[in-house]
C-alpha cells in the first residue's frame, strides 16, 4: 500500500516514521509520502488559504494547490482521497477494514475552516473520496486524524501485526469491546486475577471473556449491541 499526504505541517506527520507505520515501510508492506503542500504554491508568501466568499470568520484552503498536488501525485484510478474533515462521516473498525483493502490512500490534510469544496468535487472526478471525521469534537486540522486513520489502517494489513489473532478479539474487531485483561502477579493490592482465568479450564475462560465483553458493551456503549442482542434473554454476566 502506497501512503501520500497532503499538508502543511510536514513535520506534524513525522510520527509516521515510528513504531508500527516505520517498520511496515522497512518490510516494503508500505511507500509513505509526505508533501508540503506549499511546493504547489507559486507566489513569494506561498499562498495556501484565502478568505472565504460569502464572508465568515477564519480562512479556506485554495484550490490551486490541491489541483497541481493531484495531477503531479497521479491521482486517479486505483487511488482513494481521505479528506479529514469534521464534516466528514464517522471512522470506525469497520471502516478501516474497507480502507485497508485500497492500493493506495492519499491524505488531504485540511486546515483553517476547511478546503474550499471545488477540490473535493474535483477529486470525486478523479479517484474514490472519503470524507472521514475521527468522531464529535473538532481538532485543529486534519493531520491527527490522518494519523489515527493510517495506524488502525495500516495494522489491518495482512502479515503486518505479528500476532494476527490478537486482531480478533481486539475491541470493535467482532463488534463488541474488548473484555479486561490481566496478567502476573496473581494478587496485587489486595486484588486478586479472577479464579477463572487461572483454572486451566479453556472454554469456562472462553465463556466468561464472552460475557464480560458483552457487559462491558452493554454497559458503555449500547449502541454497538443490535436490539436482538438485547432481547435474546440470556443474562448478562453481573459486574466483576
Ligand atoms: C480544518 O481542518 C480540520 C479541522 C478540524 C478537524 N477535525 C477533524 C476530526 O476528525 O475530528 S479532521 C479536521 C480537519
């Protein structure tokens, strides 16, 4: 998968070098690219915003460079724009499974009160556009969550997480949220690890991380469980 981001804070993306992206690229799983967006600029103050037509506070991102940035980087068919965008439509799991299955994602980085519309109108003629927001809170520009986007993407890719199971029972990988989890020493400040994790018995720890995971969805988000879920009669395990 080739990665191309359009910003202009380069260095606000420099986290891409580390931890799971950095040895992903090191692998030659992932191209990572990173553009200043200012090289598509032509005047002495590298111009990237202007005041918004019809008045309002703050400043739009032009479209000029957006344009250039575009046709040199080759967008088109076979590539997917992910404009990061408080309007934009929620990320989930599940939407990181879809974008993970793309050859190649570029990033368009927004700033200010946003990129002036014609670029994503402009866009949709050339490749597949995402408008993606990271949830219900609006940060300062879209760097973060191209961020937080590539890492839950980029982890998805075949042969990428050593560990590949531990992608199945991770929280929103089956739909529910993780159940807890413990590990040595058996008794810590006076909180012992639950009896049943430590019987050697596999499908009562099964059963249990089922439940407690269903508890813990039901308890803080409700909104994943489906109504039949609710419905279905079967307790659900009291509070640890
Ligand atoms: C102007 O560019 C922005 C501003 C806020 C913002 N917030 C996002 C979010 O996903 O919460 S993406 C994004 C882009």
């Amino acid at each position: 998968m080739r990665l191309d981001y359009l910003t202009i804070f380069p260095d606000y993306l420099a986290p891409l070098g580390l931890s799971l992206p950095g040895k992903a690229v090191e692998s030659g799983l992932l191209e990572v690219h990173v553009h200043d967006l200012r090289q598509w600029t032509h005047d002495r103050h590298r111009t990237v915003d202007d005041t918004p037509y019809g008045g309002g506070a703050g400043m739009v991102m032009k479209p000029e460079p957006f344009g250039e940035a575009f046709a040199e980087l080759g967008v088109g068919a076979g590539t997917t724009v992910v404009f990061t965008t408080p309007s934009g439509e929620p990320f989930t799991q599940a939407l990181a499974a879809e974008l993970s299955t793309r050859e190649r994602l570029v990033f368009a980085c927004g700033r200010y009160e946003g990129i002036d519309q014609r670029v994503i109108d402009h866009a949709r003629d050339l490749a597949e556009v995402r408008e993606v927001s990271l949830g219900d809170y609006v940060l300062n520009g879209g760097e973060v969550a191209a961020l937080a986007i590539t890492e839950a993407v980029v982890r998805l890719l075949p042969g990428f997480m050593g560990n590949a199971a531990s992608l199945v029972e991770e929280s929103h990988a089956g739909g529910l949220l993780e159940y807890p989890v413990y590990t040595k020493p058996p008794a810590w400040e006076g909180r012992e690890v639950p009896a049943v994790l430590r019987s050697g018995d596999h499908g009562a720890i099964a059963a249990w991380r089922r439940e407690q995971a269903r508890r813990r969805t039901a308890e803080r988000r409700p909104d994943l469980l489906a109504p039949s879920a609710l419905e279905d009669g079967s307790p659900i395990v009291p509070a640890v």
